[in-house]
C-alpha cells in the first residue's frame, strides 16, 4: 500500500487536487474488481431471450398419420422438437442474471479500481464552473492539453449540465452521472475526469477516510 495519495491536476488550471489516501491509495484486488464487473454486467442484462416449449407451440393435436403401415417412423404430434416449427428443448426462458456482492467488497473493488487510476496517473478534476454554456471545443481542448488516453469516462454531478454537454459529443468519452458509475465503468476507461462533487461521492462510497 502507499504511503500517500498522488495528487490529480485539474484541467485548464495549474493547481493540483490531493486525493483521498483512504480510497486512492490502496492495492489492487483483482478477484473482487472482477467479481464486482460480473454483477455489474449480469445486472444490465434484460433476460428476455424466450422459445417456445412443445407445449406452446400452435397446432399438433392430431396424430400425423397412423402408427403402422406407412413405412414412415412412427409420430405422435407436429410438436415435436425433432419437428421443422416444434418446440425447443431447454431454451432460454426470461430469468434475472443478478447476484449478490457484498458492499465491503463493492467498496474494495471500487477502491481498487479509483487506486489504479491514482497511481497510472489517469485521474484529473475538472471545474465545471468555468462552463457557462456547453461547448464542446473547450472541453476538447482540456483533453487535449491533459494528453491522457482514451476512452475518457467524465464523471459529473447531475445539476452540471453544462460540462456535461460539453463532453458527451467527444469521440471515446463517455459521460455518467456520479451515481451511475461502477467498477466496471472505470476498469473500462483509460482515464478518468471528475469534477469535485463527483470526487467527493467516489469517495464517500468507497469508504475513503481523508488525512488529518
């Protein structure tokens, strides 16, 4: 574990932001990011895929010929899954995909997740106040000047519109609401922006404990 957080630059500034050494400067744990991406994934699935057993199929009641003396193989009904339009043995049928994660490992991986952007250097804050109407050139450009790779995940709090404007047309930047965002969203992005209300949620959810 290290012994300090590193500091996240704020884009379009020179000062820097120091992070939460409690939820930035922890070891990566890879069982539980990867088990925490799994829920997060298998949550987001529908679970509608659907066919149809013998017993929903249309049609089939009646017997298709006689059992004997037609030098065919015997058949019962139409609705025979070795039948062209029969039913399906053991198809999909609409279920749920969720399972559990405890939330002492939701936060673990979380902080697993926000500690490795710390420590590759891929975490920056951003000032929303200096958006007074969306513009995505200027959004463009604070990426540019940062020099980090992409895809970008931005991070905003719900009343920043504006910023969030400014970013979401941007090739291979995606733009969340603090609220939304998972394990799964960061493992997935190259770099990281914030801007200080998202950073204080991060950190409230994955347990962070700032220095004295």
């Amino acid at each position: 574990m290290a012994d300090a957080a590193p500091d996240a630059p704020v884009l379009g500034a020179t000062k820097k932001v120091k992070l939460d050494v409690g939820a930035f400067a922890v070891g990566f744990h890879g069982p539980l990011v990867h088990q925490s991406v799994r829920a997060e994934q298998a949550a987001r699935r529908r679970g509608t895929a659907a066919t149809k057993t013998r017993a929903m199929v249309s049609g089939g009641s009646a017997k298709p010929w006689r059992q004997k003396g037609t030098g065919r193989a015997r058949a019962g009904s139409s609705r025979s899954p070795l039948w062209t339009g029969g039913g399906v043995v053991f198809g999909p049928q609409p279920r749920s995909y969720t399972f559990k994660v405890n939330r002492k490992e939701q936060r673990a991986a979380l902080r697993s997740a926000l500690s490795l952007h710390a420590q590759r250097g891929s975490i920056a804050v951003v000032d929303p106040s200096t958006f007074a109407a969306p513009k995505t050139s200027q959004a463009m450009d604070l990426l540019d000047d940062w020099g980090q790779p992409r895809p970008t995940l931005v991070a905003l709090a719900p009343e920043e519109s504006a910023a969030a404007l400014s970013f979401r047309n941007l090739a291979r930047v995606s733009v969340l609401v603090h609220e939304n965002v998972g394990v799964a969203d960061l493992v997935g992005a190259a770099s990281l922006v914030l801007s200080q209300a998202a950073l204080d949620a991060l950190t409230a959810r994955a347990g962070g404990v700032k220095e004295d």
